[in-house]
C-alpha cells in the first residue's frame, strides 16, 4: 500500500490518502493495509469492526463517542460527499475540545483517521452518501454518548447554509461541559 498521511490541527488525527492506480476503464487503490498503517498512521491498533452507514442528503451524525470501549475510527466514503469531523475530549489533552475536519468523497478517496479519546460526526453534503468505517472496539449502545452537533463552546464550522437533518440522540447530545469525557 502507498499512502500519503496528511497530519491535521490535532496531532493524532490523520487524514490517509492512497495511491489510486487508473486508466480508461477506471482505478484501482489498497482501502487498508494493516502493515503500511501500523508504520505510518497509529501503530498498535487493531481493527475489530467494520460499520457501513446510508444516509440521506443533509443528514448529521454525531458527535458520537463511546465511554468505555473508546473506538478509534478510520473513515472513508465510498459513495457521495461528507464533511467529517473528530473532537479531541481528553481532559488532559492540550488540545481538549478541540475539532478539525475534512471532506471526504467517493471521488477523492480520502479517509480520516480519528483514534480513541475523540468524538466523531459528520454531515452528509451530496445527495446521500455512503460510508464505510473500520473501528477497534465493538459497538455498546449503552456506553455510547452524544456531545451537541451545534455546541457554541466547541465551535464546530459545518460548512453548511442549511439545517442539517438530525435523529433524536443528536438533538439531545450533551454539551462539552456537561459530557462524560475521557481523563
């Protein structure tokens, strides 16, 4: 696999750009490499889970993160266009409540890596989109947490004029301050 990993605001979260093989008849790329990520992106991670989300146009997700069993998320979209975003919530973390983000499409096959300790969203800016994500922990719907798409204190810029389509556990996420967050 030949990748280009890209280092963002927040130091642990990459974005990981592959080398995409085309002629005429179309392309070819390596989506994962557990060699090439391990020496490139996050050493020591193992991925346990593969997730597929459909979504509509002007839907968001998130910021979703679990308490115990934290995922570590990389992130690609195989058909559409997102705007995805990771939110560092360690307290110790100098970067605590702090976010970046990146579009990510079908056509520029980009995928982002957000590792454990950040809550994790994205909003759907195509007409729908599909997403694959791979994660190190198994999912645990009791332990999984909503902090607020819109929180004022963390100040995330959706890069949207419209208000997003949201389900009933992000309209009640918790604000920064009042969510659980990592030590």
């Amino acid at each position: 696999m030949s990748i280009k990993v890209t280092a963002t605001a927040l130091q642990e979260v990459k974005i990981v750009e592959p080398d995409v093989f085309g002629d005429g008849f179309g392309c070819s790329f390596e989506a994962f490499n557990a060699r090439d990520f391990a020496d490139r992106v996050a050493g020591g991670v193992e991925f346990v889970q593969d997730n597929h989300s459909v979504c509509a146009g002007g839907v968001l997700r998130g910021l979703h993160y679990q308490i115990q069993h934290p995922q570590g998320k990389l992130v690609r979209v195989v058909v559409g266009d997102v705007f995805d975003v990771a939110v560092d919530i360690r307290l110790s973390s100098p970067s605590f409540g702090k976010w970046v983000g990146v579009h990510l499409s079908a056509e520029n096959y980009l995928q982002l890596w957000a590792p454990p300790g950040f809550a994790h969203g994205f909003v759907v800016l195509s007409r729908s989109a599909e997403l694959l994500c791979k994660t190190t922990d198994y999912w645990f719907p009791e332990l999984e947490r909503s902090i607020l798409w819109s929180d004022p204190g963390i100040g995330i810029d959706w890069q949207i004029d419209f208000m997003p389509i949201l389900a009933s556990r992000d309209e009640t996420g918790k604000r920064l301050y009042e969510a659980e967050c990592f030590p």
